[in-house]
C-alpha cells in the first residue's frame, strides 16, 4: 500500500487542470486514470471550443497534450479504477483493480 497526499480521481481536462495547478504549488499530485483514460474527450473527433486552438483539434491529441503538461510537473499516473473507499477513517483509503 502507498501514501500520498493527493490523489486525483479521473484524468479527463478537469483531473489533468487539477493536476498541473497542483503540481506547481508542489503538492505532489496523483492520478488515477479511471476507467476511460483521458475521459470522455477521448471519443471526440473535433474540439472547437479549446482556446488557442483555432482550427479545432483532435480529442485525443487535445489529451495526450493534457497529459504530457502534468508529467512536465512530475505528476504521477497511475492506470487504474477505484473501486472502494472509505472516507470514515484517516488516512482516507482508496482501493483500486489492480
């Protein structure tokens, strides 16, 4: 069993924000993938509403950019699901699949 301080559920746009602000305060994040890595933006051929990106971008590719920012802050990602947690007893416990 490992310890950490922070543990991020989900790396879609919101876990991997998450993350980057996180990791750059040097909180040290870490995410768990879930069951659908990258989220549901994964299953989107065209993403026209990222700023920056005005002739739209691949939701797939919109990820992997994601996902490469957080590791530049040494974030850690894990690939797994959460099955089980407890919240009634510190320290907090998540169990995974794996």
């Amino acid at each position: 069993m490992s310890h950490h301080q922070l543990i991020i559920l989900g790396s879609g746009p919101a876990g991997y924000s998450a993350a980057i602000y996180a990791a750059r305060a040097n909180n040290n994040p870490v995410i768990i993938s879930g069951m659908q890595p990258g989220g549901q933006l994964t299953t989107t051929t065209e993403v026209d509403n990222w700023p920056g990106d005005t002739d739209g971008v691949d939701g797939t590719v919109l990820v992997e950019r994601m996902q490469a920012h957080a590791e530049r802050f040494n974030t850690q990602i894990i690939n797994d699901h959460i099955s089980e947690v407890d919240l009634q007893n510190r320290p907090f416990t998540l169990k995974g699949n794996d």
